[in-house]
C-alpha cells in the first residue's frame, strides 16, 4: 500500500515539475518576444529622433524653424501611433501568454483531478469485488 502511495505522490510531482517547467517556457518566450518589440521600437525612435535633431543643428533661418516646427509635430504625432501600435502588440503578446498558461493550468488540474479519481475507483471496485 505504500509502495502504490509513494508512486502516485512520485507521479503527480513530476507532473507537476513538468507543468512548471512548461509555464515557465511559456513566460520566457513571451517575455522575450515582448521585449523585442520594445527593442525594435525603441531603435526605430531613436533613430527619427537623430535625424530631427541633426536637422535642428543645421537650421538657420527663420523659415527653417517653422519647417523645423511643422517637422517636430509630425514627429511627435508619428511617435505616438508607433506608441499605441506597440502597446497593442505587446497586450496582444500578453494575452496569448495568458492563454497558453491558463490551458496549462487547466490541464494540470484535470490530470490532478483524474490521479485523485483513479484510486478511488480501484478502492470502490475492490470494496465491490470482496
């Protein structure tokens, strides 16, 4: 009887490791993937922002400041819909991770639910059988 016990108990721990082990692939991956979206972002900004500014040294004149001025506000408008449209991306990253965790931990639990069920149909059907 022990003998039985301790395997189950050995069987559900190392499903339960291999349950972990999968969450935690899961959140690396989409870590990783919402971390190159900032990544990328992040140089496509930094790069627009030098351009403006190696404009800003070589303006002149007054004209060139109200071109300069028309220029910045484009910029700006222009940085802040690469904003919401990464923002949407890295959400949408975020969900499918949640989802993918959220069937892992629907899993875990039929497979707890189903290694708790077995012995007591065994336990039933002995009791019947006897």
């Amino acid at each position: 009887m022990t003998q039985q016990f301790n395997s189950q108990i050995f069987a559900y721990a190392k499903q339960l490791t291999d349950s972990a082990f999968k969450a935690q692939s899961v959140a690396l991956k989409g870590l990783e993937q919402v971390a190159e979206l900032q990544i990328k972002a992040l140089e496509k900004q930094s790069h627009a922002t030098a351009q403006f500014v190696a404009e800003v040294f070589e303006t002149r004149d007054l004209d060139g400041l109200r071109t300069l001025w028309e220029k910045g506000s484009a910029l700006t408008r222009e940085q802040a819909e690469h904003t919401v449209a990464l923002s949407q991306e890295v959400i949408a990253v975020t969900q499918k991770t949640a989802e993918t965790l959220g069937a892992l931990v629907q899993e875990q639990q039929h497979a707890a639910n189903d290694a708790v069920a077995a012995p007591v149909v065994a336990v039933k059907k002995a009791a019947s059988g006897k």
